[in-house]
C-alpha cells in the first residue's frame, strides 16, 4: 500500500476536535432494574420476560435492583469518582412507542457516580480522559420495523429490554483525537468487564457508544456546535466515524456554513455519517423527581463493602507487571488487554515461580495467544482443565533448564494445545532433547556447511546466509539444535563477516 500524507489542508491543521462520549451499557444483573422480571431474555420470544411494571400498566410500582445499584457504585470506585450520600430518582418525560410509561426513570442531577476519569495509552503517549458522571436508569423496549405479510409496513414492539439497568457513562469534552476516542472505549469496555459489572459486548449491543463531536479553530476557547453520532457497533468504527466528522465539519466551517446540532447515523458500509434528527429543538424532558420511588441513601459501609470485593483493575496491574515483574509496556499492555492471556499469565507463574517472568510473557503473547485466537475459543481445547497451567510451566521450564529447545518447545506445545498431552509424554515420544554440546552440535555444523557451498559463499561476499545455515542446522537436528550455540559454531568456523547478520 502506498503511504499518502495527509493534504496539507487536513483538519487538524487548523481546527482541533472537541469530543465527548456517552457510553451506555447494559449491567450484568439476573433480574431487571424496577421488577423481578428476568434480563435472560436473548433469544427468547418476544414479549415473554415482561410484567405490568415493565409494561408501564398503570398503577403497577418499581423496586430498585440493588445489584444494579452496586454495579454503578464499583464502576465509580473504579473510575475514582465519588458517590453522593444521598442520591435520587429522576422521570425523564418523552413520548416514543418504545417508552410505555411515555417516561424513563434515571437520574438527573445527582448521579450515583461523579468527577471521574480514566487513563489510556495512544500512540501519542498517555492521556487521561475526565469522566463526568455514570448514572442508572432504565432501558427501553425494541422495535422492530419491517412489512406484514400484505405488504403494508408494520412496526412491532418486543418489551423484553424494557426494563434492563442500563448505566450511561458520560465523559468530559475533554478528548481531542478519534484515536482517544477509540482508545477510551477500549479502555472503559476492559474497565467493566474487568470488574464484572457487564459483558459490554458491543455488537450484541450491550455497550452502546455516541460520540459528540464539535470544532473549534485552533487556540480559541469556545466549543462549536456539536453534532451526537450514533450507530457505532465496532471500536473501529468509532474511531473511523469520529474521524469521518471531524474532517466532514471542517470542510463545511471552510465553506462558511453554518452547523446545525444534529443527530447523525453512522454507515459502516459507505464510510459516512448521515442526518437522522435535527436536534435544534433541544428537547425538554420536563426532569422531576420520581415520586414512586424513596431517595436512594447509600451509606459509607456499603462504598468500602463493594470497593474491598473489586478485583486488581487493569491499570494497577499493568503496573504491577511493568514496575514489579519487569516486563515491557507493550507486554504488559498486550496481556492486560485481554483477561485470557493475564489468566495464564498468572495461573503460569503460579504453577512455575522459578520461570522468569519475561519468558512466560513471550509465551503468553506468543504461541499461546496465537492458539487462543486461532482457536476461537477463550481456552483451546488442550488448554483447557486443572493441570494445563502446570504443563505449560513445565514446558517452559525444560526450555530454561536447556533440556528442550525452543523450536522443539513450540511444536511440543502445538501437540499439547491441539490434543492435551502431558509434556513429558511428547518430549518423550519424539524423543526431543537439545544438543548444547559443541562436539555433538559441531558434527551437526560441519555436514551443513559442506552441503550448502552456495550460502558459504554469499555469507564470504557479506550477504546474510547465516540464518539460513542456523536453519539447515536446526532442520538436520529435528530442531534439537541448540539455536545460539549452532549460531556461534558458525561462527567461529566460518568468521563473522560485517553485515552478514545473524
Ligand atoms: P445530551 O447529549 O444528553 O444533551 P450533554 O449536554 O451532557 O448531554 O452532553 C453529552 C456529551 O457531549 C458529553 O460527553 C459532553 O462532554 C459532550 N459535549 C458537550 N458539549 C460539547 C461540544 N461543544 N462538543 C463536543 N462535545 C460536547
Ligand atoms: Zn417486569
Ligand atoms: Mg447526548
């Protein structure tokens, strides 16, 4: 692919971006936010985990979920935001077929969880994104458009979501790039999962983002008019949709246009953002305080009680592994970033405390990693049971003792992964065993470089051949050559020529 350089009129030169997300996400609860009803509702019929409170009948009366609750207060300890002493339920007033009770119970100036942030890592170096607020309300129902079977357009209403805790989770305008915007949800969606309070998936659509986006030109204060896009089912196309916006409005502030505050779609197919709703009309949602429901007093006990149960976020244990096992901060990035591999990366060192943390690293973001994605599944079928983190610590430990060589390690491994075997009974099956022993592993050398006068040559005129011989060498060995030592036989017989490499 040919590199283009941004035209020198790109958007950035000369406006910077003002962005700030909302996130909703639906909270991992058994039941729904204000009834008994059951959030197992994926798959099922439709209309068929419903009651008359999340029906909106009238007369019928909500109870909080406490779960929910809790979800939001380990959220806000997580973002170190604070929770009020007392906080309060909200009736948000609109009219939609999806809303039944014509409005949304949530919470409007005393959110359970305020002033808050989040750190993240760009490729311009860390940044830390200021987190308003998360609040709890409820979801709505789901409709669905489509034709009968005359024709005629019909519109049906499945209240199986109605009802759900969903928190939202709105940041300052503090970010500036696409790129932070991306690396945010990221982060916030690792945060939740992290501490378990929702799967956060987004194409299942249990974490929803919008993006206000707005311009300003470059050194003046004032926020433009922002436009709110939604429909981004992919981080990828949160951060392509953003980017989108920015240079969409860019172009039009140039041509001297003036912005409206829209609601915009993002089409994932034709790369564009496209009006849905002009939002001039700033809806008025007529906030009152919810009368069927008490203030909700959540007391310090309760604060301390759910902080004490919250699991080592990722950002404490990024630094655990860079500052205290010395690993690199791409390493510790890789494997904190997907709790399978920090799983084996822990349950490996467990079961080998002599391994060198370095080598379970290369390991877990290595082979093992590749097997977990390649495999599809959380934990590959070898991988899977009780004794799988010994096994994988043995391995690595024949490795580190120079019994096993990494090339015959890896195929080891692959029966392993694949099958399930005990290490012990592969290696010894195969037979494997490193030669480390010069004259063993020097006979091996001799007879490769007779047979390749070729690339003796090349290496003598200075091109790179001894990667090739090493391989030659390990390929007549059934990969039991010990790599650096066959390396330095090379070497020594054939004399290190300037630039030829390893
Ligand atoms: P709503 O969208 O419901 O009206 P808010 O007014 O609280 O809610 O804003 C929602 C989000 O928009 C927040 O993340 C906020 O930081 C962000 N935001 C507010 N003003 C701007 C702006 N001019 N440009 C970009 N983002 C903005
Ligand atoms: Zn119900
Ligand atoms: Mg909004």
């Amino acid at each position: 692919m040919k590199a283009t350089a941004p035209p020198a009129t790109s958007a950035p030169a000369r406006y910077e971006a003002v962005i700030g997300i909302e996130v909703h996400c639906q909270l991992r609860t058994a039941s729904k936010m204000f009834c008994s009803c059951s959030t197992a509702y994926d798959g099922a019929p439709p209309n068929s985990h419903c009651c008359p409170v999340c029906l909106g009948l009238p007369g019928a009366l909500p109870t909080i979920n406490r779960a929910a609750v809790e979800g939001v207060i380990a959220t806000g300890i997580a973002i170190g935001a604070t929770t009020p002493p007392a906080t309060r339920w909200d009736r948000k007033n609109y009219f939609y077929p999806d809303l039944p009770k014509g409005y949304q119970i949530s919470q409007y100036d005393l959110p359970l969880a305020a002033h808050g942030r989040l750190r993240i890592e760009t490729s311009d170096g860390p940044f830390e994104v200021g987190i308003q607020r998360a609040h709890l309300e409820e979801d709505t129902a789901k409709l669905i458009h489509g034709t009968d079977p005359d024709g005629r357009r019909i519109s049906l209403v499945d209240f199986n979501r109605s009802g759900a805790p969903l928190m939202e989770i709105v940041t300052e305008p503090s970010i500036r790039t696409a790129e932070q915007a991306r690396r945010y949800a990221e982060e916030l969606q690792l945060l939740l999962r992290t501490i378990g309070v929702s799967d956060a998936d987004m194409e299942r659509g249990q974490m929803r983002v919008e993006a206000n986006v707005s311009l300003r030109p470059r050194g003046t204060e004032p926020f433009g008019t922002r436009v709110e896009v939604k429909n981004m089912n992919s981080f990828r196309s949160v951060e392509r949709a953003i980017a989108f916006e920015i240079e969409r409005q860019a172009v039009a502030l140039d041509a001297g246009e003036v912005l409206t505050q829209d609601t915009r779609g993002w089409d994932d197919n034709r790369g564009v953002t496209y009006v849905m709703r002009s939002k001039e009309d700033s809806h008025d949602y007529r906030y009152f305080p919810e009368p069927d429901l008490p203030p909700l007093r959540v007391a310090p006990a309760w604060i301390d009680a759910v902080r004490a149960a919250l699991p080592e976020l990722p950002a404490a244990r990024r630094t655990r592994y860079i500052d205290g096992l010395g690993l690199s901060a791409y390493d510790a990035g890789v494997i904190v970033a997907q709790p399978d591999l920090a799983l084996a990366f822990e349950a490996i060192r467990a079961a080998g405390p002599g391994l060198a943390a370095k080598e379970v690293a290369n390991f877990v973001t290595g082979d093992y990693g590749r097997a977990v994605n390649e495999s599809g599944q959380r934990t590959p079928a070898g991988l899977a049971g009780k004794s799988s983190a010994t096994e994988l610590a043995a391995l690595l430990g024949r490795v580190d003792a120079g019994e096993l060589s990494r090339t015959n390690a890896r195929e080891v491994f692959a029966i392993h992964a694949a099958g399930g075997q005990a290490v012990a009974a592969i290696v010894a099956e195969k037979g494997f065993r490193q030669i480390s022993d010069d004259t063993a592993l020097g006979a091996a050398v001799d007879a490769v470089i007779a047979a390749n006068p070729a690339a003796i040559a090349d290496h003598h005129a200075g091109k790179p051949a001894l990667g090739f011989l090493v391989g030659q060498v390990m390929k007549a060995t059934r990969g039991q050559a010990n790599a650096e030592l066959a390396g330095k036989l090379l070497r020594e017989r054939l004399g290190s020529t300037p630039g030829a490499g390893r």
